[in-house]
C-alpha cells in the first residue's frame, strides 16, 4: 500500500499531502474518539516499519508533487502514531530534500517524554500535539495510553519541545460532551496553557462530529466551546465543522472507485484499502463522507465492519 495519501484539503493545513509510514493503529494510545477503531498494536517500543526504503520514498514523493496541486503541507500522520517509526528523522529529512514544502508531523504527543522521538522531529516546520485532558485522569479516560506514559512525562516533554523546538507547534484539544468539557475541566486547561511556554502557536479546539469506529460521543457544544476558547485567548481557535475536509471537495476520483467497489461487493475498509491501492485514512474520510450522506449502510461487528451500498446506489 501506498504511503502517500491525498493531497486532502484541510481547514488548518490547507492542502495536505498526507505520509503513512506505520502499520495501521500502531499507536501510544486508544483514544475512545478514534475514528480508526480500536489500538491493534499498543506500544511505546518504537521500530522500523519497514514501509518504504528512503530512496523510495524521495522518489514517490517528487512524483506525487510533480503531478500536483502543490500541497501546502507534507503532513506525517496516518493510520496510528508517526513517532513510532524509529526512522522519522531520516524519512523528514528526506522529505525536506524534494521541496520546499513545509512539513508537518501530527503527534498524539504520548511519546514527547522519550528524548529520541524528541529529538527525532526537530527537523520538522510544524508539530502538531494533541492534549485532550488537563490531568492524569483525563488522559487515563480518553487516551487509554500504555502503561509507561504519564500526564507528567507528556507535558514536560512538550515544555521541552516548545522551549527548543525552531518550527511552529500547534496543540489540538477534542473536547467531548460530558467527559472533558465541565467548567472545572476547561479551567484546569486555561491554567495548563497559561503554564506553558508561549511559543505554543495555536490551540485548536476540536470535537468529534464522526462517529468513531467504536461508539459515538457527543460533541461539545459550541457555547463550551467558546467559554474554553475565550479563556485561552488569541491563540485559541475552533476548528468545529471541518467542512473542507469534506472528500466531495478532494480529488472526487477516489469516491467514485469507492462507489464502483461497493456495487460489487460489500467491503471492509482494509479490503477497500488494499483493492484501491488508497491508503486507510483516505478510505475513512471517504466511507465517513459517505455515511454521513446515507449513500451507504454497515454491518458486522466493529472488527469486521462491511460496508455496503444502499438500494438506490446500486440500480
Ligand atoms: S492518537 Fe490518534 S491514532 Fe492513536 S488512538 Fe488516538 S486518535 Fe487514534
């Protein structure tokens, strides 16, 4: 499977080339929001996952880019936790040899505690940490992370990426309704940040408005939203209603594979994945869009969810 996905068009990051180099939900963590489903493969271990060789991944990358549009961002994200691929540094450098493209890398932010993965991204124009409790408990309740990680280690391994780090930082909070978004909770955040080293550019303020591949959670409202953001002050932003993240709006090529796969067959996502040679994330976005316009239904269970067109799709 490829390891470039998109480029996808992305309220923050604009257009983003999008860089899987981990195996699917490999992850630090097992948020209860994910939209990829449960952590397979928790771990903190970090490896080489052998996805693609460096020489590879320059050319792939140089051709992705030559056929265009530009994308704004190289963005390292994907199917589970970048910071794990042990070569992150080698893949960012290499990336960084191909264009002037700023890159990115989106972190859960479970691995800033260990120096090397630290040290590994500080080649990178932007991180992207995600912060979605202000406590220990919190972190315990939605995160799930392995044992090794702590509150702690996470937020002192931020202090120190935010205090040497050259590029830019961005945190993203996922506030969701009834677990992290009482007026106690949102103050614990405001006296975190206003703790933080104020090279931390932006706070985005998120809440999930997917269903997520377990169960679905019930955004924050937008009046909490606002209380958090007003609290936090100038660098806070909303990202609620990412409709540009609407694949309708990205290459419409990859949906209408999607529609012509399902009026064979009812397909799981990897299955989706493998036969459209897309990467997984790319499949998501696609089958999510889909649901939410009724195109399509499920069934099974949440390890094996088959996909399937409704009636009037497949006449
Ligand atoms: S950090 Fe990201 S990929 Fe990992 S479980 Fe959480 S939401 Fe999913």
């Amino acid at each position: 499977l490829s390891v470039f996905y998109g480029p996808v068009l992305s309220k923050r990051f604009g257009r983003s080339l999008g860089i899987d180099i981990i195996d699917f939900k490999c992850c630090e963590y097992d948020c209860i929001y994910c939209q990829l489903g449960r952590t397979t493969d928790k771990r903190v271990g970090r490896k080489h996952f052998e996805k693609i060789k460096i020489e590879d991944f320059k050319r792939g990358l140089e051709d992705k880019i030559k056929r265009g549009p530009k994308p704004d961002f190289i963005t390292f994200s994907g199917s589970g936790e970048p910071l794990l691929e042990k070569d992150i540094a080698r893949y960012i450098k290499a990336a960084k040899s191909v264009s002037d493209i700023p890159v990115a890398v989106l972190t859960g932010g479970g691995l800033l505690g260990l120096d090397d993965a630290l040290q590994d991204i500080m080649e990178a124009d932007l991180i992207k940490v995600s912060v979605d409790g202000p406590n220990e408990e919190l972190l315990q309740k939605i995160n799930r992370p392995c044992s090794q990680i702590s509150f702690k280690k996470n937020i002192e391994g931020l202090g120190r990426l935010a205090a040497s780090f050259g590029g830019r930082i961005w945190v993203e909070i996922m506030m969701i309704g009834g677990i992290n978004d009482d007026m106690g909770t949102i103050n614990a955040f405001k006296s975190l940040f206003d703790g933080l080293n104020a090279s931390i550019e932006k706070i985005h303020l998120n809440t999930p408005t997917r269903p997520s591949a377990g169960s679905f959670f019930k955004p924050t409202g937008s009046q909490k939203l606002k209380v958090l953001k007003d609290l936090l002050g100038d660098r806070a932003e909303i990202v609620k209603d990412l409709k540009s993240d609407d694949p309708a709006e990205g290459p419409k090529a990859g949906l209408e594979d999607v529609i012509e796969m399902l009026k064979r067959r009812p397909c799981t996502l990897e299955e989706l994945s493998a036969a459209l040679d897309m990467n997984i994330n790319e499949v998501i976005k696609l089958i999510s869009f889909m649901l939410s316009k009724s195109m399509i239904s499920c069934s099974g269970t949440d390890k094996d969810k088959y996909y399937y067109l409704r009636k009037k799709e497949t006449v």
